[in-house]
C-alpha cells in the first residue's frame, strides 16, 4: 500500500487507515465479536493499513485491550494512535486535561496496548476547566520520556466550535494555534467526508501549510456512503446513528442521491468498485498529508477499504463528486 507521513516527523503509514472504535463502542453491541474484529485487525496490518485508531475512552478501555492484543504479535507492523481526555461516566462524558491525570492514564494505555511507546497520542478534547497548554505540555513530557513519538488533536465538536457568525473548525484552531507554541503538532483528527466536507474550509488548509498530517475521521459517513444501509431499516438502541437526524428514514432517502453519484463513478472503474471506494478515494485525493480511517470491525470491509488506496480518481470524477447535492439534515 501507498505510504503516507503524518507530521515534520515524518512518521510513515499506509495510506487507509482503520478506525478501530466499532468494535467496542457506539455501533450494535449485539455484534461485536472480539475474535472478528481481532481478525479485521490482522487482516489490515497484512494489507499495509498500519494506522489502528483507538481511544481509551472505547468501552471504556476495551478496544485498547482488543488492540493491544494483536500489537503483541504485530508491534513492528503497526502504528498504534490513541487518545486522552475524556471520561465515560454512566450516562455522561467528561473531559479531563489535568497533568497527572495525563500521565496516568498515558501508563495505562501503554498497559492495554501491550506496547512500549504509542506512535500518535491525541489529545479527544479540552478540558474547560484546564488551559489547553498544560494539557499539552504533559503530553509533550510524554514524548520526551519516550512514552509518545508524537502529538496530535482532535477537532472539536460541531456545536462547540460553533459560536454566531464563526466557521465549524474556528474553535479547532485556535486550540491548534494554542498547543503549537508549546509542542509541534503532528496529527489533527477531524470528520472529512463527501457528505461533510466543511474540513476543506479552514482546517486542512491549516494543516497542509504547517505540515500537519490530516486523519480523516468517519470517510464513509457512518456507513451511510457504503450504499449498504437501507432507509427505514432502523438501528439498535445503543447505535448512535438511532439518535443521529441524518439516519432517519426519511432524511436517508432524502440524501440517496449521493450514494447513486458515488454508484456512478464506481461504474466507470470496474463492476466490483464500489461506492465506498470511491468515497475514500475522494478523501485521499484531498492531499498528500491526508489519511482516510474508516471504521470497521469485519475483514471483508477492510479489504474492500484498503483496496480503495489504489483507486485513482480523475478529473471528470472529481468534478462530479463535488457538484453531488449537499447533504441534508443535521450533523449536529
């Protein structure tokens, strides 16, 4: 697979990613099978999709432990990313950015991941309560200890970085404008899909002027952009597209015109592109600092992603990609 560098430290990864969070957190607990989604593991580190995106926030801790069990027989194959920040309660999540807490749990990421050192260490969100610069330089301590080769941040929320009259990723860059005095950053992480492509704005433009690597988050659109989810078909309880306003039935049907111009283009490549590939390859096309991390938790679904990194979009498909009709209903 095609190779990319995240950051000035040119730290190299395949092309596509894998989002690792499906196997234990936000989608159909019903069908999260350990064994399955340790397959699916495998089966990307085989194809040279080295990026495993996780979070000890997932389950909580379980999809680190998911991973850490493949990175103990892949390690040298693998870059591992996970993030710090966030505290699932019962019915709530909170952030916390305090120093020690931290380093703490840094250590036990390490524990759960079965590894020495974590490749990309992102911080999920801000604490309100914390001036994002000590965050920060807790996790800049961490590289210099060697527990961390590099930084990264996650965007913020929509309706957080949203204030009257401000562009979706202000918020996002003034942190990033923020945490780059104290420590470089490497990575930033942030929702960039066909159906939501406000990242192209203001965010990958900063990126790509700085030399900060770009991890597309959710490139599929939560399996929307698949073209695999029928409208009306409805969602597990503990799904979050249950609760999400584009995963109604009605605004589903209402936005099937992106999925039949995905359709489209995959038809000029060949019987067996598919309209998932097409959506990742917009994605890559984006930019030599991008890398698409769809989530999955089945091996068939990671070949089929991995496989989009060869698919070379032209001109004529790129102009028809971005006169589709804009996505509609909330993303909020």
């Amino acid at each position: 697979m095609e190779r990319r560098t995240i950051g000035a430290a040119a730290l190299a990864v395949g092309a596509v990613g894998l989002g690792c969070m499906p196997m234990s957190w936000a989608y159909s607990a019903s069908r999260q099978r350990g064994d399955e989604s340790l397959r699916a593991v495998h089966r990307a580190l085989d194809l040279g999709s080295s990026l495993l995106d996780t979070a000890d926030m997932y389950g909580p801790f379980t999809n680190e432990l998911l991973v850490g069990r493949a990175l103990k027989e892949r390690r040298p194959d693998a870059f591992v990313s996970t993030k710090v920040g966030l505290l699932v309660g019962d019915q709530h999540i909170v952030a916390n950015g305090r120093p020690g807490y931290v380093k703490r749990a840094c250590d036990a990421s390490l524990r759960r991941l079965q590894t020495d050192v974590i490749d990309l260490y992102q911080l999920h969100r801000a604490d309100p309560e914390v001036p994002v610069e000590e965050t920060w330089g807790a996790m800049a301590e961490l590289v210099q200890a060697g527990k961390v080769r590099a930084l990264g941040l996650c965007a913020v929320g929509a309706r957080a970085g949203r204030r009257s009259g401000a562009r979706l990723h202000d918020a996002t860059i003034r942190q990033l404008e923020r945490v780059q005095q104290v420590f470089p950053v490497s990575a930033v992480e942030a929702e960039l899909s066909v159906w939501s492509p406000e990242a192209l704005e203001t965010l990958l433009p900063w990126c790509e002027t700085r030399g900060v690597g770009f991890l597309a988050a959710m490139p599929l659109g939560n399996g929307f952009l698949t073209g695999r989810l029928r409208p009306g078909a409805g969602f597990e309880a503990d799904d979050v597209r249950a609760r999400h306003p584009r995963f109604t039935a009605e605004m589903m049907a209402a936005n099937q015109p992106i999925v039949a111009g995905l359709r489209r283009v995959a038809r000029r490549h060949g019987e067996h592109v598919t309209p998932a590939q097409v959506a990742l390859a917009w994605v890559l096309a984006q930019g030599p600092h991008v890398v698409p991390v769809p989530g999955t938790k089945q091996e068939r679904w990671v070949t089929e992603n991995a496989a989009a990194a060869t698919l070379r979009l032209t001109t004529e498909d790129l102009r028809e990609v971005a006169e589709l009709p804009p996505a509609q209903g909330s993303w909020d």
